[in-house]
C-alpha cells in the first residue's frame, strides 16, 4: 500500500487552486433573487432568527420550523449580520463556503492518493461538474452537509493510513456538524464507508469506534434538538418525545422508506447522475469500463468504491429521492473519473478521444446557436447583449474544441472540457441567471407592499390558496394564509380526514379546469356577467361530479362560509393586501360578494405561475398616499 505523498502539501498550488474555485464558484453570487423553493425559506428563517434574536427554535413566517436542523440558518444569519438583513449573497455564502471547502478536500484527498495530477484533476472536474456548482452557488443545506461529509471521510482515510487517535474526534464532529445541518442522513455516508470497508477487519472496525463516535455526535445534535422542543413544548405541543418522533419519522423514516416527500423509482438515480455530472458524462463509458477493471488495483480505489456504491445503492433502494441526496458521493466520483480520464489522455485510444472530442464540439454548437433561435420566436424581445455574449463565447469554445480534435491525438481534450464548462458557467452566472431572475423571483411582485413594511406602515396581508416563504422574504410582512388547509375542518370527524382531503382535492381540481376557459377581461374586476358565467361553471360541475365526488356541494357551502368572512375582513377600513395565484383566482372570485371591491396592482409570471397583488380600497389609498408604484 502506497501512499504517494505522505508530506506537506504545496501551499502555492493550493493557494492557487483555492482562489480559482473560489472564483468560478461564486461567480455573480449575490447577483440575482433567492429562488424557490429552498432558498426564501432558509433565507427567512435566518432572518426571522435576526429579527427575534432567538437562534435555538428556527421560525418561518412566525411559525415554529423544525423540519430542518439549524447549522445553516446560523450560518446565513451570522454572514447577514455583516448586511443587517439577509440578502441573496449572505444566503449562499454558507453552501458557497461549503463548495470550496469540500473543493479543496477532494484536491486534498486525491494528492494523498494519487499525486499532485491526479489531485488537479479531481478538483478541476468536480469545480466543473453542473450539480456541483448548481449546488455549491444554492442557499440549500445539502453543500454544508457534502463539507462536512468530505471532512469525515477525509480523515478516515487518514486515519486507515497511520491510524493517529486524534483524527477520531475530528472525524465525528465533522459528522455532528454535518447531523446538524442535514440530520440522520449525515451518518449513513461514514456510517456505510465504515461497515464496507473493514467489514472483514474485525480489530479495525473496533479501532474506529463507529458506536461510541456516532453516539457522541447524535449527543452533540441533542444539546440543541431537545432544549428546542422544550421550547416548543412549553408553547403547546403535546410532548417532547411525541415532537421528537413525528419529525423523525416524517424526515428520515417515512422519506426513505415510505415516501412521504419525493418518491421515485428504484433507478432515480442511474438517470440522473449522467445529467448531473455534465460535461463529464461524456468519458461515462470510458470511465464506467477501467473504473470497475481497476476497482482491485489499490487500497486507494477501494477506499472510493465503498464512499461510493454502498451509499449509492442504500439511497437507490429509498423511495424518497433528489438528486441532491447524493451530493456527498460526488469528491469520490471526481476523483474516480480523473483517474480514468488521466488513463485515457495517456492511452493510445485516439479515436475514442476524437470521437468524445467531437460530441462535446456538437454540444457547444447547439448552445451557442440556441440563443438565436428567440429571434425566430414570439420571444424575440428576451434576445439580449448577453445572450449574443454567451452565444459566442460557447461557438469559441466549440472551435477550441474542433481544434483540439484536429491537432495531434486530442490529449488535451480533459482541458477543452473544463475550460469551457467554466466558461459557459461563468456565463450563466453572469448573464441567464440575471435574465431569468423576473421570472423565477418573487421580488416584484412583492414591492409594493415590501415598500410598505420599509417605511414602517401596518397592514394585513393574506395569501389566498397557497403560502410560500419567498412572499414572505420579498414582502418583509408576514402573511396568513387562506384556504390553504381543509375546507370546513373543524365539522368533519379526524377518521374522515384523509378522506375529505382526497374529496376537496378532486373538487379543487375539477372546478379549476370548468372556469380555465372562461374570458375574463379584468381578473382583478370581473364583471356581473363575468362572474355569472363562473358561478355557473363551479355549480354545474359540482352537480354533475356529485355522484362521484360525495360531499362536494357540501364543501360548495363550506368554501362559501369561509369565503364570506374572509370577504368581511377585505371590506374594512383596515389596509389590505392578497397575493393569489390567477388560476385559483379564477375560482375564487364568485364566491365573494359583488359589493367587494378590490384593486389589480400587480400580475406576473413567478415560477410557472401568474401571481396577482390585490389591494382593498384602504390598501390602495395607503400606497397613493406614500407615493407607491404598482
């Protein structure tokens, strides 16, 4: 067993590596809104964490949130109060700083493996794979997890190495940080390296002390888990052990193995990793083929292969799956296709090398003529200075490319890749991601009223039909939501629930589809007759699914009720505001009374959505009288 680089490492080239990652991973960084669904909710949980400043029970729109463990919210709210608020950029720079970190492990671990080009290599396509630098530039928690997880297992394989018992507490608290971030799922990745590596090693699983250390991180995650439900329990939960198991189960049990959230099918993952691992897919064959050849040749590959198929496999096996939840494998696959890759630029394989070369060259084409194809669309106007930038910085690229094929053997292709992948990404952050910000951000949409809460004005803000966080953040307002729960709940029997849930759900859907033709000149001021002919589309449809659909005329009543007196609190001389989504809108507005009169302030596309802001009329009087654009 060798062990190629046992000294220090190169500080000039780490130095070097760490401040290009650092540069093409958080390129634009801050340069565009926070983006459902997970970044407006992290992002207003740290800031709800500034604002109280409580930081042991996260909330979220006032509300207690304990789905997800607390690391990355401190985070956000420690860099936000550089700001004094939560900006985009302080929401990504925890998994920005994660990225870099576990950039630099990976180059880390490969040079202890495998030398100085091996390590280069390694960081070069993981900084250059799509999921790794999506993620790495996302406010989401699975980077900080993917950091801490790399830490772990980095000095595992040092501690295999020269077996030095201070790299066992390092070890797992990298896995309390990481329990801390994400929760359970932070165990498993060491947990599995643990049991398949040593898995005929008796003595070395026992030197290890995988009980003892994974104990003793859940007991570093407990100091804040039980004094927060505590916290909750004295609030009104029920119990702490009842809040403990029920966020257990919802979150780790009942998402692996029942599905409660993200259910998918066994082979999830075997579709989309080679979508997530762009443009390096490309050597798949190649890299599929001498990785399972050479899985025997060291230690060293062996140590990569139970990183990564054990885990693989367990999170196939689950029924709840994203793509993310295997983000921790990535170090180890970086590392096993720049072996391959470095194999394959050394070979005698020119063809194969050509043919690679000469797909990718394809790839960059189509992208660089993509943009113009808008001019040929009803879209001709989102044709952009930068989109023709782009366009021809991906042509250039496909040129390199094509050159590279043409020069010599190609043995330089690994670098076109990386090269242009950086590039086209850079390109992105500076130039798509902005442009496509209108229409993935609810910032405008809010301004009006986020105005409002700046200078301080009190008034009542509803969300009609759904409730998301990123109206929460844009709007700085917290909002109570409406018909967002089971119509009539409180007169239904709790053994009648689920079903009643499944009979709204039908109803819902069927009067959404009887008005989505309907012509509507003013969705904010439907006309009598307009509203007339809705009201005859919801009431025939419910009469005629009645037989199928059992109790729905009964929720036809219900829904009237609930509607009234929301209606009654608009018809005040309170300022109010509502977002609602312009299909349920659609459905909405003919249960409540003609007499209301509500103002259309602003309607746009967020996500793939029309949202519309309605105010009452003391809501507008309130913006008119600061002057307020809608």
């Amino acid at each position: 067993m060798t062990n190629p680089n046992g000294g220090l490492f190169p500080v000039r080239t780490a130095l070097l590596m760490l401040l290009g990652a650092a540069m093409l991973l958080g390129a634009n960084l801050g340069g565009y809104g926070v983006w459902a669904p997970d970044e407006p909710r992290f992002a207003q949980v740290a800031r709800e964490m500034m604002l109280r400043g409580n930081y042991l029970v996260p909330q979220v729109n006032g509300e207690d949130y304990l789905e997800k463990p607390p690391l990355l919210f401190w985070a956000i709210a420690a860099f936000s109060q550089l700001t004094g608020d939560v900006t985009p950029l302080t929401a990504r720079i925890p998994s920005w700083l994660g990225g870099v970190m576990t950039l630099v492990l990976t180059w880390m671990l490969a040079w202890r493996m495998f030398g100085a080009r091996v390590a280069f290599w390694s960081a070069a396509i993981l900084a250059t794979g799509y999921r790794f630098w999506w993620q790495t530039r996302t406010g989401q928690i699975d980077m900080l997890l993917t950091a801490c997880t790399t830490l772990a297992l980095y000095h595992l394989w040092q501690w295999d190495q020269d077996r030095k018992f201070f790299r066992l507490p390092v070890i797992y608290g990298a896995v309390a940080a990481g329990m801390l971030a994400k929760g359970p799922p932070a165990a498993i990745f060491p947990l599995m390296l643990i049991l398949s590596l040593y898995w005929r090693d008796k003595d070395s699983r026992k030197a290890v002390h995988w009980v003892a250390g994974l104990a003793g991180a859940l007991l570093i995650v407990m100091l804040w888990y039980i004094p927060a439900r505590l916290a909750i329990a004295g609030g009104g939960e029920t119990t702490v052990a009842e809040g403990i198991g029920g966020n257990l189960f919802r979150n780790t049990i009942g998402r692996a193995v029942m599905g409660v959230s993200k259910a998918q099918w066994p082979w999830y993952y075997v579709v989309s990793l080679p979508s997530d691992w762009l443009p390096w897919t490309l050597f798949l064959p190649w890299v599929a083929w001498r990785t399972w050849k050479n899985r025997h040749a060291d230690r060293m590959r062996h140590f990569l292969w139970c990183w990564t198929l054990p885990a693989f496999l367990l999170f196939s096996a689950a029924v709840g799956k994203r793509a993310i939840y295997i983000l921790p494998l990535y170090p180890a696959l970086a590392i096993l296709t720049a072996l391959a890759v470095l194999e394959l630029m050394d070979s005698d394989r020119v063809t194969w090398r050509k043919r690679t070369g000469l797909v990718w060259a394809a790839a960059l084409l189509l992208i660089g003529l993509a943009p113009h194809a808008l001019l040929l669309t009803e879209h001709a106007d989102k044709y952009t200075p930068g989109a023709f930038v782009v366009s021809v910085a991906a042509l250039a690229a496909a040129a390199a490319t094509l050159a590279c094929v043409r020069r010599n053997e190609c043995r330089n292709l690994h670098v076109s890749v990386a090269g242009s992948a950086a590039l086209l990404f850079t390109g992105a952050a500076f130039v798509v991601f902005p442009a496509l910000d209108p229409y993935k951000s609810a910032e405008r949409v809010c301004a009006p009223v986020r105005t409002l809460s700046e200078l301080g004005q009190d008034y009542d803000l509803f969300c009609v039909g759904f409730s998301r966080e990123e109206y929460v953040f844009y709007s700085e307002k917290f909002h109570e939501s409406v018909l967002t729960d089971l119509v009539g709940r409180a007169s239904i029997p709790p053994d009648r629930l689920m079903q009643a849930a499944r009979l709204q759900l039908h109803a819902k859907d069927a009067i959404e589809e009887a008005v989505e033709d309907i012509p509507i000149a003013d969705l904010a001021s439907p006309t009598p007759e307009e509203r007339a002919a809705l009201l005859k589309a919801l009431h025939t449809t419910l009469e005629e699914e009645e037989e199928r659909i059992v109790g729905a005329l009964h929720f036809e009543e219900d829904l009237r009720a609930e509607l009234g007196a929301f209606a009654r609190r608009l018809d005040s001389a309170r300022p109010a505001f509502l977002f609602v989504q312009a299909e349920d809108w659609r459905w909405v507005v003919p249960f409540l009374p003609e007499t209301l009169k509500l103002h259309g302030l602003v309607q746009r596309e967020v996500g793939r959505r029309d949202a519309l802001l309605l105010a009452n009329d003391a809501g507008k009087a309130l913006l008119d009288r600061f002057g307020v654009a809608y």
